[in-house]
C-alpha cells in the first residue's frame, strides 16, 4: 500500500499514555481507535482509509463485534496510524528509522557532514547503533515513563467517596448547594486525566469523571437544559467505553432514554433502554436492568405499545427480585419505590379500567415507601411524581375533588423540575377536556397549575426527573 501521508501524526502523549500502551500490547483495536479519534481527531473514516480497511470493519471493531487478528492487519494499523511496530509486537517499521540509503542525487547535493554523524567511520560505530543495548535502553524508558504517576490509592479513594455523597446527596439537598461541588470535583479529575497514571488507575479515573458528568447532565436535565444534558450523557458514554465499565455504561443509556422520553420521543426512549440491556457485557447486577425495564415500559405505553408495556413491565418486576446491592446509593440507584412509581406511570399511559387501578395502587404503594424511608433517601420529584399520577387516575375515574386533594401536596413546592411541570401542564390540558371543562373545581385547579408553573424551573429544592 501506498506509504501513509505524516500530515496526520499520532501526539506523543498519546502514545506516552498508559492506557494506549495497554491497548497496544492486548491489540484491543477497539479502544485504540477510539483513543485515536479522541485525542487525535482521527476519525474512523480516516482510520478505514488510512489502514486499507472497510469503514464497516472499523465501525464493528469499535463496537466490539469484530478482532483484528491477522498480521498483515496489525501492520496496515502501525503504518496507518503511525504507532511504532514495538507497541505493537511487532519488528521496527520502515518509517521509524531514515533510509540506510541515499540516491545519487541527494549524495551529491547534502555535506558529508549533514549525513554523517559524528563518529561515524570509527570501528564499532554502526554496530553500537544497531545493538541490543539501544533497545534496550527505549525499554527502559519506557519502563520509568509508564511507572509515573500523579494520584494514590488516597486520591482515588476520596474521589470515589465524593460521587457517593454526591449522589446521595442529589435527591435531597438543595441544588445550588451542590453544584459547585459537582464542578469542582468534575474539574479535579479531568485535570488529573491530564497527567500520567498506571493504567488501572487511568480507568478509575474514567469511571469517576464518567458518574460525575452524569451528575450534570442530571443537572442540566432538571433545569430543562436539554442540550447541556445531551452534550453531558455522551462524556458519560466515553467516559464508559474507555474505562469498560459495564455499569457506567448502562446507567448512562438510562438516561439518556429518561431525556429521549421527557423531549417527547417515546420511540427512542424505548430503543435506548433496551439497548442498555444488552450493550457490552451487560446492565450488571445491581438494579439498573430493572430501571431500563421500567422506562422501557413507559415509553412504549407512551407511545400506544400496550402489549410491549405490560411484558416488559412484568419483565422489570423479575429483575427487582433478582438485583444485588448497587455499587452507588441516591440518584445512581433505583429503589423500590420509584418502581412502584414507573409502574403508575405506565399503566396509566395503557388505560382502561383494570389497569387504571392498578395504577392507583402502585402509585399510593410508591408514596407510602417514599414517605416511610429515610429522610435523606427521599426524593421531593419522585413523590410529587406519585402524587400527580394518583390525580391523573382519580381523574380517570371522574373524581376531580379526589384530584384536587393530590394536586395539593404538589402545590406547596417552591419549584418543580422540567419533567414535573410537564406533568403538570398534561393534567391541566386534561382538565380543560371533556367532561371536566365545565366544573368550577375542575376551573379551580387548571388556574392554580397556571400560577405554579410560570415560576422558574427549579427553585431550592433538587427533584430528579422521572
């Protein structure tokens, strides 16, 4: 193949970084492509071009359906790519020393001088260029060079007691409380990421930073910041593959189906939940599969799925009964009570009678478990949440007076999330509709959802949406 342009080089810090060195010598090609476009902004297109390989191929290697085991694939990528043949496991490459030899032309027109270093001519000479001793001394440095590193155990430890506070914290503390805290953490671990570490703790690191911006984009999400979530949930999503962090993963695609389904794309919303199923190596063990079940329902009960819901909501129950402890607590978990309350959510969104009590008592059983834990683990959303499909089933049932009674624990709040005040306005339009326009309580409470939800999105109090 023609010999690859340098316009393009790899950074020497990448090559210089733990985590390159490590997927190098595995020939986990999947990680060094993405390494490669992250830090070199070379594109998988260019990857496919510049290796003499398929765009295809090169998508389903960094998907992780694909190995690259032949070794006349493994020397188009070091030439393509310019990463030295040791890194791989392979001889020098022909472009990683000059030519041994010259054309006539350039010998009659380069100084002696210019080509010939000095030394050259003394007995020995080219043998000490070409012996062991000089590889082994690039060994060695690279040896030292992959020893450094700017975090410990302690610094890691703490980092990792941070997100857990954090998230705790997220479902119960006042929001502005901790978003400088959130940043200031964010910002302590991607400078660190800057610098050098052994590769474990290179992950770790991507582990941290990735559950500290799905911290954000819940921020972003609850102030109705769309985009900022969006931009947020796909540094989660890097930060996951990177790190190969089965969970990071899952609960990032969550998420995003959470945003999918709260900007009206109920179809999408369902997609991505179940495809954090079955990415990777899967959800994990904890109680993430049984959240991707739940919005998996909802959003396809939303969408006019009725089937699909009520089996993947069966579904989401099994997991329930199957999950071990999550690895994190508050907004990373899903307790029992905001299933009950996706539950709710649900069955609702199916109608019919049967299923609209069903969906009255899942959401009274979601109160009465968000109302009987501890303080600290209760979420105002989540339980305004409950209270507002409790009045969207007393609704149903014609009962505006039982509606208004719900609505009123709803009321008191000094501001809502994004996902709360669109509850809010769809049980105001409801209540604008047939046969509940005319009732002066049905009047009543349509202009009191108008008073609450002109406030701004998000007042003192954090409420995740849902």
């Amino acid at each position: 193949m023609p010999e690859p342009s340098r316009s393009k080089e790899l950074p020497v810090s990448l090559l210089a970084d733990p985590v390159m060195i490590e997927a190098c010598q595995a020939r986990d090609f999947g990680r060094v492509f993405q390494l490669v476009k992250a830090r070199a902004g070379i594109y998988p297109s260019m990857i496919a071009r510049r290796c003499d390989l398929t765009p295809s191929r090169v998508g389903e290697v960094i998907a992780g359906r694909r190995q690259l085991l032949h070794m006349d694939v493994i020397e188009r990528i070091s030439d393509g790519l310019r990463i030295p043949g040791h890194m791989l496991g392979l001889a020098r490459r022909s472009w990683e020393t000059p030519s041994p030899t010259a054309t006539p032309r350039q010998s009659a027109e380069i100084p002696t001088s210019a080509v010939e270093p000095p030394g050259t001519g003394l007995p020995g000479a080219d043998e000490d260029a070409q012996s062991p001793a000089a590889d082994t001394e690039l060994s060695a440095r690279l040896a030292r060079h992959a020893a450094e590193t700017n975090v410990n155990t302690l610094v890691l430890e703490q980092f990792d007691a941070d997100v857990e506070r954090l998230a705790r914290d997220f479902v119960s503390r006042p929001l502005p409380c901790l978003i400088p805290e959130i940043r200031t953490a964010q910002e302590g671990v991607f400078q660190l990421l800057e610098g050098r570490q052994h590769p474990s703790q290179t992950r770790h690191l991507y582990v941290v930073a990735g559950w500290l911006s799905g911290l954000a984009a819940h921020v972003s999400l609850d102030l109705g910041n769309r985009s900022a979530a969006a931009t947020h949930a796909r540094t989660v999503v890097q930060c996951a593959e990177i790190s190969e962090h089965s969970p990071l993963r899952a609960w990032a695609r969550s998420f995003q189906s959470l945003a999918a389904f709260w900007a009206g794309d109920y179809r999408r919303a369902g997609d991505l939940a179940q495809a954090g199923q079955s990415e990777g190596r899967g959800p994990g063990t904890g109680t993430i599969k049984a959240r991707l079940l739940s919005l998996e329902a909802r959003a396809r009960a939303a969408e006019g799925d009725n089937r699909s819901a009520l089996r993947v909501l069966a579904l989401a129950r099994e997991a329930r009964g199957a999950a071990c402890p999550d690895e994190l607590p508050g907004v990373f978990s899903f307790p029992e009570a905001k299933q009950w309350a996706y539950a709710g959510t649900t069955l609702l969104a199916v109608g019919g009678n049967e299923q609209i009590q069903q969906a009255a008592g899942a959401s009274n059983r979601a109160v009465e478990l968000y109302q009987a834990g501890p303080e600290g683990d209760r979420s105002p959303g989540d339980l305004q949440a409950a209270h507002l499909d409790l009045a969207t089933a007393y609704l149903a049932g014609g009962d505006v007076e039982g509606a208004g009674a719900k609505l009123s624990e709803v009321f008191g709040a000094e501001g809502y999330t994004a996902s709360i005040t669109i509850r809010l306005r769809n049980l105001a339009a409801l209540l604008g509709s047939e046969p509940y326009r005319g009732a002066q309580s049905a009047v009543d409470l349509r202009a009191h959802i108008h008073e609450v939800t002109v406030r701004p999105a998000l007042a003192s109090n954090p409420m995740e949406s849902r």
